[in-house]
C-alpha cells in the first residue's frame, strides 16, 4: 500500500517520500487508519518494522487537524496546549522517537519537544514554555516536571505508550498510572510493542478501552531478515574471538552486546588496545558521554559499539549489518530487541552469538521464546576445548552423586 492510501495528508506524504518511503509497512498499512479514526489501539510487530512512524504520522495529522479547528473556532486562547503525549520507557529511545517526529513533522507548524532524565531539567521547562503540541518523555523525568507544575496534560487527546512490554519491565507502571490520573478522562490510547505476554494483555485493560488488536508478525518472532549464528566457545577466549571477527569480516561497524557494565568495560579497553575504534555505552556512564557516543556510531565514526541492553531498543541505525552477542542476555525478550537493531527498514543483517557452555540454559530459553532450534557451530582457531567440557561433566557428575549420597543420609535419619 502506498503512503497516500493510508489517509495521511499531503504534508506527511512530502515528509516520508523525503526519507526515502514509498510503500508502508504493514504495520503502518493497518494501523494508521485506525488512529486516524481515532480508536484505541493494541499493536504488536517485530521490532525494526516501522512502528515509530505508524504511530507518529497519524498522531502528527490528528493534531494538526485539531489545532486548525481550534484556531478557526477561537475557543481556545492558547492553541499551543500539549495535544499528543508520546511516553518511551529509555532515554536513547526517546531521543530515536524525537528525531522521528522532527522528521515526520518537518512540513507542518507542529512543536515537538523531548523531556527525559539525565539532561537539564531547567533547559527542557525552557524548552516547554516555548510551546509544545507532542511531548515525547520517559516517564520519571515527566513526573518531576508534573510535580513542579511545569507542564499541563490536561489537554492530550492521545497517549502513545511505546514498547510497553520494556517499560513493565523497568517497573514504570505505578509511573504509568500517576500519569494518566493527570490525562482527561476521554482520550485516545494507543499501546505498541514487539512482544506481547500475558502481563502485557493484563495492563492493556487498564488503559484502552475497546482496542482495536493488530498483530503483523507470529507474536514474539525476531526479525526475518537477520540471519542468527551460534557459535561455541570457551568464556575465556570469547574477547580473543571478538578481536579476531572485527579484523578479519568486512564489518563497517558493529553492535556489541555485553551482560554487564564491567564486561562492556573489559571489552572496550581490549578492543582499542587491539587498535579497533571502539566506545561503551552503558547506565553508568553520564547521559553527554552517551549521546555523543551514539552520534558518532551513527556517523560511522566507530567499528564497534559495545553496550549493555541499553541499547537493545533505543538504536536506529538503517545500514547496520551486524550485531554481536557477546554474552547471552538473561531475558530471552532481550535477544530479540538486541538482535532487531540489525535487519531494520528492509535491509538484511546478522546476528552472531558467542555462546559459552555455561550459558546453554539462556540458549534454551531463548529458543524456546523463538520456537525454533539455532544452528550451533565452531568459529575456526576456537574450538573449545573438549578436555576443559569433561572435566566440567565429570564434576557435575561428582556434584550429582553428593547430592544423592546426602539425600540418602537424610532418608535414613528420617526413618530413625
């Protein structure tokens, strides 16, 4: 379906044609009519599908067209109020979704401002006196700004809440919930994520109201288009491997993913040490470091990225070709955000993880959650070693046979 079939207006079809976009995705195709009616909304896709702009387009109409009546009828004497309240549960998300409605919105009198935590408080309220019609906001950030009565949401006639199943996961839904306590009773709710589980389809009734239920893809499914890689190897040498991969495959930059903040650490220094231009992200370092970071990942200026799941779903990166798990993620959902930042907008990509014994439980689980068996395979020059995996049976064996021998003993103390 072409864009103009969809019921964006001219202005919104200038914009995206400017960007490259012909034909909308299917997500865009059966979503932005039902915004655009103004429904209630529960949609889910796999991430890098384009959900960004089939909520952002008919969000930008539907206000546009409400500030024009309102101008027109003079019922309002500030016709700047904020319309459209767009809550992202990760500050390197929200800046995504910004830029997007910047884009989206070039060709319209629309004001978009962006509020999260981490950055000047005082310069986003500067940033809000000047007028706002859409605010973009992570949700902490956004309730310091209500308690200081700095900004008023009693005139949003549409919540977007993006990847929903990521802000329940952060623990934002008593967040959530003070929010929307400060929204007018009638408004339009609109709930996107790339998966859906129970807990999802729970809070959904506290928030929309009749929804209409789109699901594009089979419910939490990875891209299509990224081609998944295992490959096996020992803990020890999975730094040695990474170096290895960046030196020797034609990877203009790389996505790396790290557990934990002290292995993105670790990595980074070997990384550089090994001359490969290279950069962590991860909550510890200040918001400045991370955005500047990022915008020169983006610019090409880095080969690698290395990150904890920070930047599982707060990266937009078209060309990006490459994603590497470093270490398996404990929440098998987080996979499947890591490895959609690679394969976005059409584009194919490959996801390679190193994957060491010791995580084949986080394997399991991850492919129990994609319902499908992931080809394990040796990367040449670091095969594990064999020696190192029967010591470890033979041990687990030993352990096995203890914990017998004391449930006997206790078997038998118990019949005493």
């Amino acid at each position: 379906m072409q864009f103009s079939e969809t019921g964006i207006n001219a202005a919104l079809i200038s914009a995206v044609t400017e960007k490259g976009y012909q034909v909308a995705t299917p997500i865009q195709e059966q979503a932005i009519p039902v915004i655009l009616q103004g429904k209630d909304l529960m949609a889910g896709a796999r991430t890098g599908t384009g959900k960004t702009a089939a909520f952002a387009l008919p969000l930008l109409q539907r206000i546009t067209e409400a500030k024009f009546k309102a101008e027109r009828s003079q019922q309002e004497r500030d016709v700047s109020v904020i319309r459209g309240l767009v809550l992202i549960p990760t500050r390197e998300l929200a800046r995504q979704v910004h830029r997007s409605f910047i884009a989206y919105g070039c060709h319209t009198q629309l004001r978009s401002v962006l509020v999260y935590g981490g950055a000047s408080i005082d310069e986003q309220i500067l940033q809000l006196e000047q007028g706002a019609d859409i605010v973009i906001a992570t949700p902490g950030r956004l309730l310091d700004l209500l308690f200081k009565q700095k900004l008023d949401l009693s005139a949003v006639e549409t919540l977007v809440l993006d990847e929903a199943d990521r802000m329940l996961d952060m623990g934002f839904s008593e967040d959530i919930a003070k929010i929307l306590k400060q929204l007018p009773i009638e408004h339009q709710s609109l709930l996107f994520s790339a998966t859906f589980d129970n807990q999802i389809f729970k809070f959904s009734k506290q928030l929309l109201n009749k929804p209409a239920l789109i699901e594009v893809d089979k419910r939490n499914s990875a891209a299509i288009d990224v081609l998944q890689r295992i490959y096996t190897i020992d803990p020890d040498r999975k730094a040695a491997a990474t170096e290895y991969l960046l030196k020797t495959q034609a990877w203009q930059q790389v996505l790396i993913f790290c557990r934990t903040k002290q292995q993105v650490d670790k990595l980074t220094q070997t990384l550089t040490e090994a001359g490969i231009s290279s950069a962590a992200v991860h909550g510890d370092k200040s918001q400045k470091h991370r955005n500047t970071v990022l915008e020169q990942f983006r610019e090409g200026q880095l080969q690698a990225l290395v990150a904890t799941d920070l930047a599982a779903r707060g990266l937009d990166i078209e060309q990006l070709s490459v994603v590497l798990n470093y270490a398996l993620p404990f929440n098998s959902e987080d996979y499947i955000h890591r490895i959609g930042r690679t394969g976005r907008a059409g584009n194919s990509g490959e996801a390679i993880s190193l994957v060491s014994p010791e995580e084949s439980e986080l394997l399991d689980a991850i492919q129990e959650r994609l319902d499908s068996q992931l080809l394990q395979q040796w990367l040449t020059g670091f095969e594990p070693d064999m020696n190192r995996k029967l010591n470890r049976a033979r041990k687990g064996s030993k352990g096995s046979q203890k914990k017998k021998a004391l449930a006997r003993a206790l078997a038998k103390s118990k019949q005493r």
